[in-house]
C-alpha cells in the first residue's frame, strides 16, 4: 500500500488520464504511410478509400526496366511499375533527373550535331533521354513507380496522399512537338493494325542518336491500342518503321508508301 499522500496523487493522475485520454496522443507524428510491394496492394488501398478502381492489361516501357501494369482509377487512366525490391526501385528513381546536353540527330537536324537536350517533356531515366508526349506525373512507393499523363488535379490528389509527392514537378514549358519520324510511325502501325490513326496513342519516344545510315532507326517510340502496347523503331522520316515489341506479330518492316508522281 502507498502512503497516504502518495496513493491519493496516484489516483488523481490516473482519474486525469481516463477522463481526458485525447492528450496522450496531442503532438504525436503522423502514422508512417505504408509501404507499397504490388498493383494488387494500390488498387486494394485506393478502393478502401471508396475509388472505383479497375486492373488492366500489362503496359510494358523500353526505358523502365520494370513490368508495368494499366489501372483505371475513377476512369483515369494509371500505370503502376512493379519493381522486384524498394531498393531496385530507388536505385532506378535516383536516375530521374534533370535534362543534360547531349549529341542528338532530332528531325531535321544534321546527324550527330550537338542539341541541347533540355526542351520541354524531356526526363531522364535510366540514363536515357525521354520525350513525352503528353504531361508525365511519377510517384514512388515501396516497390512501386506510379506514372499519370496529363493526370487531373483530382487525380494528382489522391495519388499523393497514398504514395506521397510527385518525384519531379511537372514541365511548365509543357510537352515536346513529336518529330516527323515519331508522328508517322504512329501512322504506320494504325495502318499495320487496320486501324484509324486517332485509335493509335503516342505515349513518348527516344532519340537513338546517330541515323546517318540509311535506315539506321533515329527514334524508338512507345505506342498503345486498346490496351496494347507497342514499341517501334523509325528513322528520321519515318518512311522505315520496324516493330521491336508487341502482343502479336506483325509485318517485320514497313515503309511509307513513296509519294505518286504526275506523268510528264
């Protein structure tokens, strides 16, 4: 038994505790924001928050070397990459950075002359230098790369109060004009296809560097259809246009139709 005094101080203490319990929590930090390992566990977090969410076919990207995976979330459309660690995912991460200059040979432009490579939709990854056709919005989380284009302030919301920040503010100089041989490969595989063009979405392309040759390919570009995603490789004038990876076979080359000529 506690002295007199002292019993009567215990009790006190502890009747303030139980009567007001809300100021053992008052100053404490926020819990952690858990750490993601798969798709399935960001369509299992966005719907607990009430999000209509919907896993669909893999889209996969030459410059990440991670499968990807397309979601629609409330009718947007997300691609989650799944890494096989957090820390191939952060090591992969830390190569998303600012532009740099490097030799190009853009459209138009002399094989192998110096271009700044910092225009507007340019990111680099993995060491490679990417043109984006529309917005790019990535997050990082656990074993996850989160990619939104031209994403909704509603949907930049809610991506970043799960997964936390965007890696990189979006380019206000806005997106790149895609050269002439990335427009007409997009062409070239809707008429592959048998499909309209408008059918045919231009996700983002890569300068391969010297296209002095021939049909040496000047650009690799990444495309989708319904789900489906293709990458091709081009040359400046897109008048050679081969298929590098897609879900089904397709002709191995395929050349613009050369311009008809009027008799003389």
């Amino acid at each position: 038994m506690l002295p007199g005094p002292l019993a009567a101080a215990a009790l006190a203490a502890l009747a303030l505790l139980t009567a007001c319990p809300e100021r053992q929590v008052t100053g404490a930090p926020p819990l952690p924001r858990p750490a993601l390992v798969s798709v399935g566990d960001l369509a299992h977090t966005l719907r607990l928050a009430d999000h209509r969410v919907a896993i669909g076919p893999a889209l996969n990207l030459p410059f990440v070397p991670a499968p990807g995976r397309l979601l629609r979330v409330d009718g947007q459309e997300v691609v989650a990459f799944d890494f096989p660690s957090v820390a191939d995912r952060a090591a992969f991460t830390r190569t998303i950075g600012a532009a740099s200059t490097r030799t190009i040979a853009a459209a138009g432009d002399a094989a192998g002359a110096s271009a700044p490579d910092d225009g507007p939709g340019l990111a680099h990854m993995g060491g490679r230098a990417v043109y984006w056709a529309q917005t790019p919005h990535l997050w990082a989380n656990g074993q996850l790369l989160v990619l939104a284009l031209d994403a909704a302030p509603s949907l930049q919301a809610l991506l970043g109060h799960v997964l936390g920040p965007q890696l990189t503010a979006p380019d206000a100089r806005g997106v790149a004009q895609p050269p002439m041989g990335a427009a007409l490969a997009r062409r070239a595989l809707a008429d592959r296809l048998g499909r309209p063009e408008a059918d045919v979405r231009l996700i983002a392309w890569e300068p391969l560097g010297d296209a002095s040759g021939p049909v040496a390919p000047a650009y690799r570009v990444s495309l989708a259809h319904q789900g489906e995603t293709w990458v091709v490789a081009t040359d400046a004038e897109g008048a050679r246009v081969q298929v590098e990876h897609g879900p089904r076979v397709l002709p191995v080359d395929y050349r613009q139709p050369a311009p008809t000529r009027c008799p003389r």
